[in-house]
C-alpha cells in the first residue's frame, strides 16, 4: 500500500509540471520597473576632486527584478532643477546657503539615454565637472528625473536623485591639531592646543583651509568666520606654505608634510584678533586614524619628532 501511494504522489505531481512548465525560479518574482540608483535615499554623496581639469561622476540606472533582462533597455534621464528648489524649501532654513546647481559651462553631459544592457544589472550616465571653478563655501547640487523607458514601467516612488557635490583634493579630510599657542615673545609660557580641523580642499589639488583655534565653520551657514582661516599648500619638496585667508593675519609660517604618515609639521606667527598680541603656533596636524594601533603609532611619531 506503501508503493501504491508513492507511485500515485508521483504520478500527480508529473500531471501538475505536465500542466504547467513554468519554474518558478524562472519566472520574475515581481514586476520589472526602471528606477535611479540611490533616489529612494534621496541624495548621494560624490566628491571632486579640486586638482583634476576634469572630475566624473555618475547617475546609474537599474532595473528591478529577480531575473536579468533578457534585452537591452534604453532609458532617457533629464536634469530636474526643480527637485534642487523643492529640496531647499523642505530642508533649508532663510538663513542657511541654499544648494544650488552647476552653471552652464562647468558641468557637461555626454549622452542623455542610458542602456541597461541584456543581463546586466544597470547602466550609467557619466556627468563631467570641471572642479576648480567651484567656490569652496558654496553648496551644488545635481538632480536628475527619468523621462522615458523602452522597456517596463517607470518608478512611481522615489523618482527624483540628487547628487550632493563635495570638494576634496589628496589633502583634506578630518585631521587634529597637537600643539601649542604662545606668545612670541614668551615661547616657553605655551598653552595646548588640541583640536580636531577638518581640512577643506581650495584653490587648486595641493592646498587646504584650516581654521585657527575657533570652532569650525559649519559649511551651509552664511558666516565661514573669515577671521579664523588660513591655507595650507604643500610644494612639491613637501615643504609648507602657509598664507592668510580673508582677514586672518599670518605674519609668518612655514613646516613640512610628512606624506608617508600624512601629518603637518607646521608653525605660524600670527597676530591675534582677541588681543591684538603676536603669538606663534607649532604642533602637529595629523589625519584622522581608523583604529587604536594607529593612533600609539602616530602618538609614537610625534613624540619622537616632537622639538
């Protein structure tokens, strides 16, 4: 009786297959639809880098599904300027900077259809900027919409990407200050000065900003603290040249990049704002360190470097 039922289990389940020939695992799971990559997270983050002519980045379209296509899918994307403008009303208060997108000239792209080739995932558009014509404590931004589809449904959700655009060059990043303030005429009176200084990237690939002692400028206020910066370019010998930015009054400076440990030796006279006196900062500027040996390491570092 045993056999009789298996025999008969068999026999109905190859009536079922008989019935229908579709393997579940080759059939679409849900329905295919066209989006762009990242506009359910609404922003992306792309840096540029201020020491290229010419920086890329990229919008990517995709197709969602459990399977692959089986055909190439052309898909046309269009810059949406509006979704920068609803950004800011939603986001941004009268008083911050408002993004605001590339001028005519910065910025060029190649190709307004995307292909999503048969069995890939997703196709992309590349975007060329040219980053040293960007203003460091301006806010930019790249939007884009889809407006066509040769194949499936476009996304109904999520439908607008904004491509946020950070300034960077091989220098910048989050580093801390280890050093010390004192007065010029009294150097052995010093107090410490320690701090973390985000770094921002100007002018061209080699030099960065750097604030002095204030905190720092939160980027998308009105008031960068003009007298509080200054900048820091590295030479190609890796010497130090440091300068003023704005108001802030460097009346000397100078040190040397350590590219290996990716620290500053630096010193700089200056005169203070608060009290009008000449005073002098020396110390170390290093980058930020990913885990607790590296930061004995650096710590090891500047004690033996330390003069």
């Amino acid at each position: 009786m045993r056999k009789i039922a298996f025999l008969s289990l068999g026999l109905l389940a190859f009536c079922l297959v008989g019935c229908d020939n579709k393997i579940p695992m080759e059939e679409n799971l849900y329905p295919e639809s066209v989006y762009l990559v990242g506009a359910k997270d609404r922003i992306m983050d792309r840096n540029l880098n201020i020491g290229y002519a010419k920086d890329t980045v990229y919008a990517s379209v995709a197709i969602s599904g459990s399977l692959l296509t089986k055909t190439d899918v052309t898909v046309k994307v269009r810059e949406y300027p509006s979704g920068i403008e609803d950004y800011n009303a939603k986001e941004r208060v009268a008083d911050d900077i408002m993004y605001r997108t590339l001028a005519d000239g910065i910025y060029s792209i190649p190709q307004e259809d995307v292909v999503v080739k048969a069995g890939e995932v997703f196709g992309t558009c590349p975007i060329y900027i040219n980053p040293s014509t960007l203003h460091i404590d301006s806010l930019y931004m790249l939007a884009f919409k889809l407006e066509e589809t040769s194949h499936f449904e476009l996304a109904k959700e999520d439908t607008v990407l904004l491509i946020r655009l950070n300034l960077m060059n091989d220098y910048s990043g989050l580093y801390y200050m280890d050093g010390t303030i004192a007065l010029q005429d009294a150097p052995d009176d010093a107090v410490v000065y320690k701090s973390p200084r985000t770094l921002q990237a100007v002018v061209d690939g080699n030099t960065v900003r750097m604030y002095h002692q204030k905190n720092e400028w939160t980027k998308g206020s009105t008031d960068y603290r003009p007298d509080y910066c200054f900048n820091i370019t590295v030479n190609s010998d890796n010497s130090l040249k440091l300068t003023s930015w704005d108001k802030f009054e460097i009346i000397d400076g100078g040190g040397q990049y350590y590219p290996d440990m990716e620290v500053y030796d630096l010193w700089y006279t200056f005169r203070d704002k608060e009290d009008g006196l000449l005073k002098e900062t020396k110390g170390f500027v290093y980058k930020e360190r990913k885990n607790d040996d590296e930061v004995r390491k650096i710590n090891d570092w500047m004690e033996e470097h330390r003069k």
